[in-house]
C-alpha cells in the first residue's frame, strides 16, 4: 500500500522523512517509488527483499535478502541506496558484517510509534511517541498503509509536540551527519 494522505501531508508542509522499502514494495510501486525519489527533503532507504527475519538465515541468505531492494533501486531507479534498516529491527552479527562489508550504514530505530496496531488511538500513539522523543530520536512509522492513525499523529507531533519541545523532523542522513534540514 501506499498512505497518500500521510505523503500529501509531507510533502505540502516539506517534512524531510526517511523510507526504508523493500524489493518487493518498490518493485510493486514503480510510480510511487519514482514520485517519492524525486522529492528532495526525502531519502530512501533499504528494509530487505521481502522483510524475512535475518537472524533465521545464513551469511548468503541475509545477502540475498539485504541486497535485494538495493539492486531494484539501482537497477530500475538510478538511486544508489546506503541505508539499511533491518526487518522486524531483528538482527545477528552476520547481519551487522554483512551490512558493513556491503557499503551500507545500519539504521535501529529507538522510538517505535506502534502505528499498525489497530488498537492504539491517534492519543496513545502520540503520547507514546511524544513522551520518548529527544535530540537524536528515529522513530519508525509506516507509510504504506498499515498505520491506520499515522496522518493523524503525524500532523500533531510535527505541528504541536517537536515544536514544544525544541525538536524538528530530518532525514536519517542529516542526523548521522549532525545537519539541519532546509527550510
């Protein structure tokens, strides 16, 4: 999927974001993948093939799976990719090694929104989110549909809660190089 409303909203209020897509979501959303290439306050990033739990694979297997979106985004999009954000945040040290051996820089998040659970109300995911965030913070949220309150959330964490308290959205690579975003 695709959250179009959530994309709008960043794009219309130029929110620098990070997505990390698979291989398989970016061979799927050729249109999509191309649109959000060519906003420059965004950057892609790698999330595996087809999302498989890494820890449960082998030294070629975790390769396979690793290099998968990388070559579909070199391949088909012109965009060398060097980020890489593990499924699941699941990982071993083969995983690490190869990701390093690979030219890639490895992404964890510390803040995870919990924006596909059905359960959670716009209030408990931006208290959650809210009550964690500081300098230097990568919280994860999906823009592929399955966030079913993270236009929401979204909109009130960048217009009311980071303002307040002196925080502002960039891309992973602008915080890892200790940059600003452009207004």
């Amino acid at each position: 999927g695709y959250d179009k409303p959530l994309m709008d909203f960043l794009i219309q209020h130029r929110i620098p974001s990070t997505f990390f897509m698979s291989g398989k979501w970016a061979s799927k959303h050729e249109e999509d993948v191309r649109h959000l290439l060519g906003i420059d306050f965004f950057e892609i990033g790698t999330h595996g093939e087809v999302h498989a739990h890494l820890p449960m694979h082998n030294a070629d297997e975790q390769r396979t799976e690793i290099l998968g979106p990388v070559k579909v985004l070199h391949e088909h999009y012109a965009h060398d990719a060097t980020l890489f954000r593990p499924p699941y945040g699941e990982y071993n040290d083969v995983t690490i090694d190869l990701v390093k051996a690979l030219g890639l820089r490895f992404i964890q998040w510390n803040i995870e929104s919990g924006d596909p659970d059905p359960r959670l109300s716009t209030e408990q995911i931006l208290t959650r989110v809210a009550n964690r965030a500081k300098p230097g913070s990568i919280i994860v949220f999906h823009a592929n549909g399955k966030g079913k309150e993270t236009r929401q959330v979204i909109e009130r964490l960048t217009i009311e809660v980071l303002p307040h308290k002196g925080l502002k959205p960039m891309t992973v690579s602008e915080l890892l190089n200790c940059q600003s975003s452009t207004p």
